[in-house]
C-alpha cells in the first residue's frame, strides 16, 4: 500500500464491510484484503477496532465471508505448487490473508454471544459442494427407449470434511516449514513443505541457513497461531483448564511425531540459541530494531503454550495425550541437556550484565526473562533426567543464585507477584532432589560479582547458608505480600535440612529469627492457620538436629541461647498470648506518646528484661530488625523489644489480604487470591517408592478433577477470626517440639545426640497441581504474552489491546517519560508543549489534546 489511494481504497472496503447487505462470496471486492496491504502496520492501523466491532455487530454474514475467503485463499496458496512465486502465487498474498485474520479473531474471541456460532463456524465438521458425474446407462434396443426428459450429466451433491480450524492450524504449521517462505531453498529439498529444524540444537547438528525476510514470515505466521491459542485471555482462570482451547488441544494432541518434533525443536532452538551479548556497537538498539528478538519471544511464548496446556478430558475414552509435552520429557542426550541450561542461563544472566555495564543502556535488556524461568521450570517438572542433571553437574547452583535474583529483584514490584511465586516453586522443585541438598555444602563462590539486589554483605559461607539468608530476607521484606509463598520457602528449607553441615552463624541466625517470628503471640493467633507455618519451621530444626547434630555445632548453640522461646511456646496458652499483645501495643502507645521519640525503643539492660516478671510467654520476643545481626554477639532470646514492627513485616493473610485458596476470580489483580500449587504433607523415601513406576514427582494429570487430597495448606480465614481455647488446644500438642525441648533437658549443648532422639525418616514435601492452580499458571502465562504485545514498538503491534480481556485486569498507568533511550519521545514532547502554548495565546482549546492524554496512558498488567 505504496500511496494514499491505494490506502483509501483499503479503508472504504473496510467501512463496505459493516453495511447490513450481504456481499457474495464470489464479489471481487474480497481480492482486496490480500491485495492491497503492504505491511502488518497498514493492517493494523486502518483496521481499527471500531471498524472490527463495527462488522462483527452489524453484519456478521460478511465477517463469515471474509473469512471464508481470506482462509480459501491461504490454503489455495498453501497447495499452489508455485508457491511462493512473484507472478502466479504471490508471498504478500499469505501474509496479508495471515495479518487480517490475526487482526479480527481476538474481537470475536472477547463477544460471548458469538461463542455458540465460533465453535460451529471453526470448529465442526463442513458440508463442501462436490460435482459428481452420473453414468448414463448403456442403450440395448431401441425400441425399448421412449421419449423421456433429458437427463443432466452433473449433479450436486455434498460430503463431509473436517472443521476450518483444523484445516487452518495444519495449514498455518506447514507454512511454517515451507520452501522459500519459511526454509532456505536446498537442492536435496524434494517436496515444498519440508519438517526440517530450523537451527542447530535439540534433535540437529547442523545450522540452517536463513534470511531477514524468512524470519519475518516465521514471526507473522507465530502471531497468527498465538492469536488463535489467545481464547484463554477472554475466560476467567477457574474454567480454563476444564474447558480448554480447541486450537491448542488440536496441536498437542498431533499424534504425527515428525511434525511435533519438528516444531518443539524449531521453537527450542531459535529461543535458545539468541545471544544478546554478541558483538555489537553499544546502543545500537536504540537506532534500530531487531527483528530477531519479536522471533524469539514468539517462539518462547508458543512453546509455553504447547507444553503448559493440561489438555481437558473429554468424559469418553482415556485421556489425551500432551504430545509437545511428552516428548520435551524423553529428551536424554546429555549433549542437549548441555544446549538447553547454557541457553536459559545466557538469556537470565542478560539483566545482570546489563546492569553491570560501565555504559548505561548500551545493552538491550530481553524482554523474556519470565517466560525462560517457567521453560526451565516446566523442564525441570517433566523430564526428571534434565533435573538431575542440572543438580549433579553443580549446574544447580547457577540456577539458584539466578532465580534468587529474580524473587528478589522483583519483591516490591507488584506487576510481578506472579513471577516471584514461580520463582520460589522453582527452588522448592529442585530441593526435592537430595543431592541438591548434599551439594548446598559447598563454599559459595563469586560472592564479590553478584549485584547488589542479592550481594550480601560481609557474606562468607555455603550455597546453604546464602539459601536460608535469601529466603529470611524475602519473608521478611515482603511485608506479608508474599504470604501466599511462606509454605513453599518453608517446604524448601525443610527439604534441604536433613543435608545441611556446617550451617554458618548468619543462617543459623535467620533460622532462629524465623522461629522467634513464627512463635510470636501476634502471629500465632492472627490466623487460624498460621500455626502450620510454624510447624513446617519445627520440622526443618529437628531435621537438622537429628540428621547433622555434630556438623551444626553452630545451630545448636544458636537453639541454646534460645532456649526461653521454646519453652514459652510449650505452656502457650490464649491468656498468655493476648496479655503479651497488648503489653506490646501499650508500650508502642507510649512510646508514640513520647515528646521526643526515638527511632527505636530504648533499650534497657538484656539482664533486666530476662529477671522481669511476666506471664508464662515471659521470654519476650525479639524483633527480627533488633536481634543482634551478622557483626555481633550471636544472641537470640533475650532482646526486650517490641514486636509490633515484626507483626508488620510479616503480617499474616487475615491481617493484610484474603487467603491464597479462595476461589479464583477473572481478576489476577488481587495477588493474594490466587490458587497456587498444592503443598502436601511430607513423604517418607519409603513411601515415595511406593508410588507407581515412571510416575514423576510433579505429575501434571489431564485429569481436572480436585487434587486436594492430603493437602497441607493455608486454609481460606475470615476477616474477624477469634481464636479461642478449645482451638488452640487443637494443634499446640501436635507441634514438634519433642526433639528441641529433649535437647533443652540438658544444661549444656552435648557432644552427641541425646539417647532416644532417633532420627526421623527423611521427609519430601513435594506439591501437586490443582485445576484452580492451573487456572492461574495459564493466566501468569498469558500475562506474559499480553504484556510483552501491548507496547507496539520493535516488530509488535499490540494483537489484544483494546479487548475485553477477562483473565486478568488490565490497568492503565501513566506512561514514561522521555529519555535518552526514547528520544522520540523528547521530540514529541517539545513538540505538544509548543502546540498547547500557540493554542493557549488564542484563547481556544488546546489542539489534539485528547490525542495526546490517550497516548501519554500507557497499559501494565498486574501480578503476572
């Protein structure tokens, strides 16, 4: 669309389109959808959402036509055996048909009216017109032949054939795998669509040739398939695993394994293969786009789509089969395994040396950093090989270190709960591995090259110890917005605890910090289940304390010193609770009420708060801000500070959000309501083996049905809980505390573990998917894919925006600013202050100042 008339043509064929007659199927005005655009922005600019909306209600037999026609014509071009040519079956002509269609289906997509006619239209069988000719019969006598009505030689008749969708999807993948469209021409290649690995990798050694040009097709191709899987973005999260997207269980469910593997390798490779660190002039990205980049995210995003999908069962038969993700769980070659971790590495180790460049923003920073941390931890889930190789090849520790920096660099972004929740399900996934936990003892290294988000300070340790600092500090910088995460860090350190040796006294610290925390009156009578977390941190001592007594020297000086907490909890009662409560708040009150407060409350002398008579919690719980830190004395259990700041960092469910299992919404915007992974009680070695053959640790069943058997969770409180007696006599006899008040019995650390504390079975707390958790990691996924659309800039062009999409909230936030990385903007910027200022001279409004408010808003998605 090289000139204005061309464009004007284009656009009152669109406006053609909204007019309540019907236009034949054969009227030549349907050539120009695929005629007259140049590019993907010609599409997307003049094909506004009005004029979508606009047809889609007034005249939907016309939409129907359209895309009858558009889908008629791709699949002609697909079986053309010119195709691509310039003259008889031209590539802009594919592309065109591929551009309209990504551009309309997420308008039907969001209309609930048209979801009956969607499914009949895309996706059940057709009744296609055929001619059939009729065998005249053969004359014997002719005496025998009357004069009778002439019989036709033709005649109509229809058969059967299988749903557009199907065809459309088949048709979409070949062309992702066609000669000169989307593959270099070769001389052995024999047929034009050829399932050939587009780049060196997982299941090939060799690197294909490409072009600028067969990339770009690629990405069109991907957004097109990415369009029609996007149905999930306009249903809420609790129904998206039962009832599913037919366009994605068509192609998971591909029994063809050429094909499958074709594609899950193709889009493998091009996402791990990208190398943003490559020689470049610095801020050469800031000059031009790289369309190697809208490539790759796509073919990440689509990936994720395939293997994430728990395919809905359908009442008849056994279950599908997730085909893209069987076959990511047999790779074994360890040559792959190599490719796959250095791949992901390479891209999350990209922010932090962006950050560390001398030149600020000389270096572009991946878009898709999210999306590899969920392939890696969709990998490690479903191929148990890849897990353990990246556990016994100390790969683990990267990864750790890595996926620390991301839980922790995003703790204050609320945009990115989500991704912090995944994070930490990460590390509890690899901590059920036992050598992940034995390999933890080895002295932490390139402590000095960390950035500073996760760089600790005069830090000097193990992988453990650097583990247990992380997760104190994420627990208690969240300031409970994290509290939907607590069990699973807790599982995490329970997992890992029955192998730690020579646990430093920084760790050693937090742990105890922790307990002084967890154990607090504030917080066990806060929610009704709080006291589970607590009992998950009992666990992990007593694992530690029977397990590796006499390599935890430290710890158990540690568990001494705090000695007084541990038996205040064992005579805890309501009373008792409640009296401290309010000692606390009175002392706060006077503190406030104080001429001159000081920053803190003034500290009076350690043995003086010890000798004070108070009730059976008389052990006052120290705050976690106040116990001496790293640098000084390790003492724990005897500061006389209040523990109001404590109940504010770690405040509980009921005190600040609802619970984590309340039914899902179509909102993501409440973090506090999502349905994460189920944690379950921890299994004994012996009973893991007891579970089915082959089946692994994080099995992801087709089945939709509750997996919350066994579950060990926070339960749903109620804003007015009121603890009483009777509850809490219900489970304060049930915490471990046998092992640590046996310990206790003596007067002194002993040298050896006590007789008749025998170590307990090592236990693996491991935790199941449920549809409602499902719900939400297909949400966090798409999340993913809307956010990275909605600015058009770089090779997007923002597919659902606009839309009313129901999965998650959408909100709108005021743009940035101008800067030297957008330099666009400060020219637009002087621009509109200089058009406002002549239009103000004038006494009249200010022109396109409507314009300018819309596009100064910009659009975020919140807690993907």
């Amino acid at each position: 669309m090289g000139n204005s008339d061309s464009k004007l043509v284009f656009k009152q064929g669109i406006f053609k389109l909204s007019e309540p007659e019907s236009i034949p199927a054969d009227d030549p005005y349907w050539r120009g959808f695929w005629e007259l655009p140049e590019s993907t922005e010609d599409v997307f600019s003049l094909f506004s959402p009005v004029d979508v909306r606009r047809a889609r209600d007034s005249s939907l037999p016309n939409i129907e036509s359209l895309i009858l026609a558009l889908t008629s014509r791709l699949f002609t071009l697909r079986h053309h055996r010119s195709f691509p040519d310039p003259e008889v079956a031209l590539e802009k002509h594919a592309l065109n048909c591929v551009r309209v269609l990504t551009r309309i289906l997420p308008f039907l997509y969001e209309a609930d009216r048209l979801e009956i006619w969607e499914d009949t239209f895309f996706w059940k069988k057709r009744k296609r017109r055929v001619k059939a000719r009729i065998a005249k019969p053969e004359v014997l006598f002719d005496e025998s032949q009357k004069e009778e009505e002439p019989q036709p030689e033709d005649e109509e008749r229809f058969e059967e054939v299988r749903p557009l969708g199907e065809e459309l999807v088949d048709t979409l993948i070949d062309l992702l795998f066609c000669i000169g469209f989307t593959l270099p021409f070769t001389e052995r290649s024999r047929t034009r669509v050829t399932y050939a690995i587009w780049g060196k990798g997982v299941g090939c050694n060799t690197s294909m040739s490409s072009s600028k040009e067969l990339e770009s097709n690629r990405t069109e191709i991907l957004r097109l398939l990415l369009t029609l899987s996007s149905k999930s973005l306009y249903m809420p999260a609790h129904i998206l695993p039962t009832r599913g997207v037919k366009a994605v269980t068509y192609i998971t469910t591909c029994p063809d394994k050429q094909l499958v593997l074709s594609l899950l390798c193709s889009q493998l490779n091009t996402a791990l293969n990208y190398n943003p660190a490559s020689w470049r002039v610095p801020y050469d990205h800031v000059v031009y786009k790289d369309p190697k980049q809208t490539l790759v995210s796509y073919c990440l995003q689509f990936l994720l789509v395939l293997i994430l999908y728990p395919i809905p069962e359908g009442g008849r038969g056994p279950p599908l089969k997730n085909y893209f993700r069987h076959f990511l769980g047999r790779l074994h070659r360890p040559q792959d395994f190599e490719f796959l971790a250095d791949g992901m590495a390479r891209t999350l180790n990209q922010p932090l040396q962006v950050t560390s460049s001398y030149l600020p923003g000389s270096q572009k920073s991946l878009k898709w950093a999210s999306e590899m941390i969920m392939l890696f931890w969709e990998t490690l889930q479903c191929n148990k090989r890849f897990r353990s190789f990246i556990i016994d090849t100390d790969r683990g520790h990267e990864f750790m270190t890595l996926i620390l920096f991301y839980a922790t660099e995003y703790k204050t972004d609320t945009s990115k709960q989500g991704v912090i929740r995944m994070c930490v399900f990460v590390l509890q996934t690899l901590s059920t591995e036992p050598n992940f936990g034995k390999l933890l003892n080895q002295e932490f290294e390139s402590q000095d090259n960390l950035p500073a988000t996760i760089k600790l300070n005069d830090f000097s340790g193990t992988y453990a110890d650097f583990l247990i600092i992380s997760i104190h500090n994420l627990i208690i910088s969240s300031r409970g917005k994290l509290d939907a995460i607590y069990p699973s860090l807790l599982a995490t350190i329970n997992n890992i605890a029955p192998y730690l040796e020579q646990l430093g006294p920084q760790a050693s610290l937090k742990l105890l910090q922790l307990f002084a925390s967890m154990s607090s009156p504030s917080f066990l009578l806060a929610n009704e289940t709080n006291y589970s977390l607590l009992q998950s941190l009992l666990e992990s001592m007593n694992a530690i304390i029977e397990h590796q007594y006499s390599s935890n020297w430290t710890f158990i000086q540690g568990v001494f010193k705090s000695r007084k907490l541990f038996e205040a909890l064992r005579v805890f009662t309501l009373e008792s609770g409640q009296r401290e409560i309010e000692r606390v708040k009175q002392r706060s009150k006077e503190a406030a009420e104080a001429t001159n407060p000081p920053v803190s409350p003034t500290r009076t002398s350690r043995n003086s708060s010890v000798d004070s008579t108070r009730s059976p919690l008389s052990a006052r719980i120290p705050t976690l801000s106040d116990v001496p830190e790293e640098g000084g004395a390790f003492t724990i259990g005897d500061d006389d500070e209040s523990d109001e700041d404590e109940q504010e960092m770690l405040r509980t469910p009921s005190q600040s959000s609802p619970s984590t299992h309340n039914s899902r919404t179509a909102s993501i915007s409440s973090s506090p309501e999502e349905p994460l992974p189920t944690q379950l009680r921890g299994m004994s070695e012996k009973a893991r083996g007891k579970m089915p053959a082959g089946q692994p640790s994080f099995s992801r069943q087709n089945s939709t049905t509750s997996l919350n058997n066994h579950a060990a969770t926070i339960s749903s409180p109620t804003s007015g809980f009121d603890p009483t007696a009777l509850w809490i006599d219900s489970w304060l006899p049930t915490l471990p505390l046998h092992t640590i008040l046996t310990l206790l019995s003596s007067p002194s650390p002993p040298k050896e573990l006590p007789p008749g504390l025998d170590p307990s079975p090592q236990r693996v707390h491991l935790f199941e998917w449920t549809p409602l958790s499902l719900g939400w990691y297909e949400s966090l996924l798409w999340g993913f894919i809307f956010a990275s659309e909605m600015v058009v800039q770089k090779g997007t062009v923002g597919v659902w925006n606009g839309t009313a999409v129901r999965l998650f909230k959408v909100e709108t936030v005021a743009a940035i600013g101008p800067s030297l990385m957008k330099p666009m903007g400060a020219v637009d910027a002087v621009g509109s202050r200089l058009v406002n200022g002549v239009a103000s001279l004038g006494g009249g409004p200010r022109v396109g100042s409507e314009e300018r408010e819309g596009t100064a808003r910009g659009m975020s998605v919140r807690d993907v």
